[in-house]
C-alpha cells in the first residue's frame, strides 16, 4: 500500500474547516489521508521539507506568498478556494466619522478606544500587517499597541469591548465566523498595509503528485467555496461547537449536486 497523502491545515479554525472538507472529499473518491496541523511558518517548512503534500489553503500573493517563494518551484497550484483579505474592524456602531485607520492618530478619536490591539500568532499575514500599521500611522505615541495571541484571544477582545459598551480595533479578515454574527465596521487602509485580496490556494507538491488519482487531481483543480460558505463552516465550528469534520460534512450533505460536479472525471463543469 502506497504512502497517504498528507494534508496541512494550517492552526486556525477556518483553515481546519478548509482541510476537513478537501480530505472529505478525497476520501469519498478513495484516497487514503492524513490530517497534519501547524502554525503558518511551521506548515510552510513541513511542506518545504516534504513532510507535508498539500496545504490547505495557502493565501496568495500578500498573505503567505514569503513561505512559499524559497520553493515556489517544487509547488503545483491548483485551483482558488475562496478570496480572503484582511481588515481593521471597529464596531459597527462606532461613530460615524470614523472611516480610516489614520483617524486613530486623532486625539480625540484616539481616547476613545482600548489601545490594546488584539491579533493572533505572529505569523499570520493581518500580524505583519498589524505591527507595521501601528508603525506607519503613528498610533504608538496615542498608545495603541499590538499584541499577538490566539484566535480565541483575539475575537475574545473584541467581544469583551462591546459587551462593555467600549471601542476597541479588530485585526481581522474574510472569511471568519464574527461576520456572520457582529460584523464590524472596515476602515480604510490608504497606505495599503492590509495588502489586497488574496487567492487561498490549494498548493501541492509535484512530487506527490502520484498520491492522488487522475479524478482526485481534476477535482481539487475545480473545487471552489466561497468566502461566504467559509465563514458559515468557521461559525459552525466556533459557535456551534462541530468538530471540522462534523461541519464539513453537514455541508457537503447540503451540497449534493455541486459535489457531483467537483467530482465528475473530464472537463470542468
């Protein structure tokens, strides 16, 4: 019996909930997987290293394009699941003038905010971004910091500062389950520190190609989720309590015909 294929998520629940429904879907079709998780600079080294088969998904250009470049070229890109892009997020009630992360360097804009700045591991692309904001727009001597943490921490603080009636910025991005339950309000990035929308990508290594099927490989060259389905498989996960595969399965159940389509042999549909 052949070696299975190894699939990385990357430690975020979204990206768990990505990998969970591509190895569902192999596994439908008869491939034998294995799940294997790791912060972002980790799974990238696993994957450079061979430990590691295909990436599920790698955020392309902005986010994680710096992992992959010392070996873009041992990599075979499949097809673009979803579009994510990163954000500062205020709450949507805050006052209306306040449209752009430069006006965070008002005085009196800047009191009236939390100045913690609540991200998650340091490698993710919206932690860059994060500190070099801070940076760039002169919010430190106002006293807004950036802090890395997990992901609990981070919607946890943006949670906490509303449920006590307070402003507080949220280092954020699409797709992620707050916007399907207390959306907040985008600022305007005019510096472009955000960076722009990225494609998440299913990236494989050419020599595992052979792992997967001729049917296996038509299908993870089509297959395509959308930001939206992403933050309601991220919801399910952090709110309803679903494991990934609980949640990637009930999808997949309510989505018979495009599953037929992703795995139809021949030409795409």
């Amino acid at each position: 019996m052949g070696k299975p294929l190894v699939i990385g998520q990357i430690s975020l629940s979204f990206h768990t909930a990505a990998a969970a429904v591509v190895a569902e879907l192999l596994e439908q079709l008869g491939h034998d997987v294995v799940l294997r998780e790791a912060p972002h600079e980790a799974m990238y080294g696993l994957m450079q290293a061979g430990d590691v088969d295909l990436v599920v998904s790698a955020w392309l250009p902005d986010s994680h394009g710096v992992y992959l470049e010392p070996f873009r070229n041992e990599i075979e890109f499949l097809s673009v699941i979803y579009e994510p892009y990163c954000i500062w997020g205020i709450p949507a009630d805050a006052p209306a003038e306040i449209t752009c992360v430069s006006d965070l360097a008002k005085p009196d804009v800047a009191s009236l905010f939390r100045k913690r700045i609540q991200g998650i591991a340091p490698g993710a692309g919206i932690s860059r971004f994060s500190r070099q904001m801070v940076e760039s727009y002169g919010l430190a001597p106002f006293g807004f910091h950036f802090e890395n943490g997990t992901l609990d921490d981070c919607t946890n603080a943006y949670l906490d500062a509303m449920a006590a009636d307070e402003l507080s910025i949220m280092p954020l991005w699409h797709p992620q389950w707050v916007h399907t339950e207390r959306p907040p309000r985008e600022l305007s990035d005019p510096m472009g520190l955000l960076g722009g929308q990225d494609n998440a990508t299913l990236v494989l290594r050419k020599d595992a190609m052979h792992k997967i099927s001729a049917q296996g490989l038509n299908m993870l060259r089509k297959i395509y989720f959308g930001n939206e389905t992403m933050s309601g498989l991220d919801h399910d996960i952090c709110r309803k309590g679903m494991t990934p595969q609980e949640a990637a399965r009930a999808y997949l159940t309510r989505a018979p015909e495009r599953v037929r389509g992703w795995q139809k042999d021949g030409a795409d549909v």
